[in-house]
C-alpha cells in the first residue's frame, strides 16, 4: 500500500496537485538548507496536521561520472504527530539507475521515473527528526549542474483510513502537502593542460552509511 501509494504521490507533485504549505522556501544554498513551514493567515484553513523543518546537506562540487551524496532531516513541528510522510525527491537528470540509501532501522524506498521516496515502519511525534541519506551516480556524459528537489511529502490521512484504497483516497480528496529544497551540484569538467594551468581542487566524495541499494528498474533517468 504504502509503496503504491508513494507513486501517487509523486504524481500529485510532478501535476502540481499538492500544496506547498505557506512561506515554504525553495531557495538553494552551498551547502545546506533549511526551511520551517509557518502557514500565513490566509492559508491557515489549509494548515497541515503536521509541518516539517527540513535541512539537506549535499555534495556541492562533484566530477563526470562521480557521486552526489544528500543528508536529509525532517523535524516534525506539529501540531499533531505524522504518520502518512515520506522522505526523499526529485533526484537529478541524467544519473545512473541505481543508488544507495541508509536510512533508520525498518525504512523502505521505492524509486520510479526521477522520484526517489523512503517511508518509516513507525509514526513521528511532534518534536522529533527522522533523516534518510541517499548517493546518486552520475552518468559519465552528464555536465553541467545537478539540480535535485529533496525534503517531505506528507498526506493528512486520519486514523482509520490507513488502508484505504489509493483510488478511495483520491476519490475523497485527501490533502497533500510538500516541503522540498532545490539544492544544486556542480559538476566539474576536466580542462586541457596548457601554459598557465591550475588543476581543479580534488572533489570530496561521500559515502552513505548504509549498503542499502535501490534501482530504477525502468532505467527511466
């Protein structure tokens, strides 16, 4: 269920469907980020029974061919605890089809098209952090910037409806939610030696702390 359901959910994103609670950022940073949903007056009828404070770090400088590595943190702020959210985004163009992920014990992950969401065997309490780490390769043919959307997807499911049908939840409406930070990685191209040349600084590479692998099985990156 929850599996599918993710798909939904990308879907609902990727149409634009899913609302972006009230002074959510999307600014990028060098190297974090951090976002706290605060719902404005004319959108507090719209209010989540959860928001979520979101900070990424990722790997700001990479070559052809190597890793990006993002750190991803989701505090829960309330009101109310979280137990229908999901962890991860929108991975860049042109990345090979499989990654790494290391996440807390019971996580699961589903990757189809550039979406890439994990989802916890247990709920978030108001007040607490979940995180996910995730590391992509990149085709060697890729250049240019990296630009990935990481953070939270969260529907508003009450208690009771959690098996539901997706095709039942999308007939009643459910609201759905996102808190995403565009963070970018530039990726650095090899330049031909002559007078004067300085060579690049070497690129830092990350590993995640976990040996979980998941694949795009459609190869459709």
């Amino acid at each position: 269920m929850r599996r599918s359901f993710s798909l939904f959910l990308a879907g609902g994103l990727a149409a634009g469907t899913l609302a972006a609670p009230g002074q959510v950022s999307a600014a990028t940073t060098a190297t974090s980020a951090t976002t706290a949903a605060a719902p404005t007056k004319s959108t507090a009828r719209l209010a989540p029974y959860s928001s979520f404070k979101i900070s990424v770090k990722h790997t700001t400088r990479t070559k052809r061919g190597g890793k990006i590595t993002y750190y991803v943190k989701a505090k829960n702020l309330g009101p109310h605890y979280a137990d229908y959210y999901w962890m991860g985004g929108e991975v860049p163009k042109g990345v090979v089809p499989t990654l790494r992920w290391g996440g807390p014990k019971g996580t699961k992950c589903t990757w189809e098209d550039r979406w890439f969401w994990c989802w916890g065997p247990i709920r978030l309490e108001k007040g607490k952090t979940d995180w996910l780490n995730f590391q992509v390769t990149l085709k060697k043919g890729t250049t240019g910037t990296a630009k990935a959307r990481v953070g939270v997807l969260s529907f508003d499911v009450d208690q009771g409806m959690e098996n539901m049908s997706e095709a039942e939840l999308k007939r009643l409406g459910i609201k759905g939610y996102h808190w995403l930070k565009t963070v970018k990685t530039t990726i650095v191209s090899p330049s031909r030696p002559g007078r004067g040349y300085t060579p690049p600084p070497p690129v830092q590479e990350y590993n995640p702390p976990s040996s979980h692998v998941e694949t795009n099985n459609k190869k459709d990156t």
